[in-house]
C-alpha cells in the first residue's frame, strides 16, 4: 500500500508560477512510476506528466510542454511538478499517482494504481 499526499496548490495570477509536491509513504518509492494528472470542474481526469523510476525519462502532454517540469528525488520519497506560465486553462484538481506497471513510463490512468487526495491549483486572470 502507498499513501501520496500532494501539496503545493493555490490561487495563482496567469503567467505565475507554483510548485506541486508529492510525498509517498512506500518504502519502495523508486520501484514505482510516477504521474501527475488533473480534473477540472465537469471534465475527465487527463494526464499532466510522467517520470520513470530513476527520473531517466519524463513525458508531458501537449498542453503542458515547455511549461511544466516533472522531477523526482527517491532519497525524499517525493515526486514536484513545477509548472510556469500558468494559464486559466490550467485551473484544475491536480492529482500524483504510483504506478507499477512494466515500462518506464505511464501515461493512462488505468496504468496507475495508487492516487493522492489532489490539490488544487486556481490560475485567475
């Protein structure tokens, strides 16, 4: 079993800046896949950003590229999204997750078995 808890979200002005937390209970933290994903009011939970498990290899989805840096430090036990330029689009519940699967990356939500309660980020204009 692993707990995530994410810190980090609040109310931010479009172009500023924030920086999420992620931190895992799992002993293991470095055996699991990490991501980030998001739901804003009345939309899906989609993908943000992926790390494999010794941060050797990371995607992001189109919407967020070249604005958003997922990172990972296994000696912590925790996972950060910084994410920059920051539009209204961007307003959401955002979401880590562990994943086990094979691979060194997950970018579906069926790949990812643990979440952590969210936290939101409001970019206002």
């Amino acid at each position: 079993q692993v707990q995530l808890v994410e810190s980090g979200g609040g109310l931010v002005q479009v172009g500023g800046s924030l920086r999420l937390s992620c931190a895992a209970s799992a002993r293991t933290f470095s055996n699991y896949i990490m991501g980030w994903f998001r739901q804003a009011p009345g939309k899906e939970r989609e993908f943000v950003a992926t790390i494999s498990r010794r941060a050797i290899n990371a995607n992001y989805a189109d919407s967020v590229k070249g604005r958003f840096t997922i990172s990972r430090e296994n000696a912590k036990n925790t996972v950060y999204l910084q994410m920059n330029s920051l539009k209204p689009e961007d307003t959401a519940v955002y979401y880590c997750a562990a994943a086990a699967t094979l691979g060194s990356i997950a970018t579906s939500r069926e790949d990812y078995r643990y979440w952590g309660q969210g936290t939101q980020v409001t970019v206002s204009s």
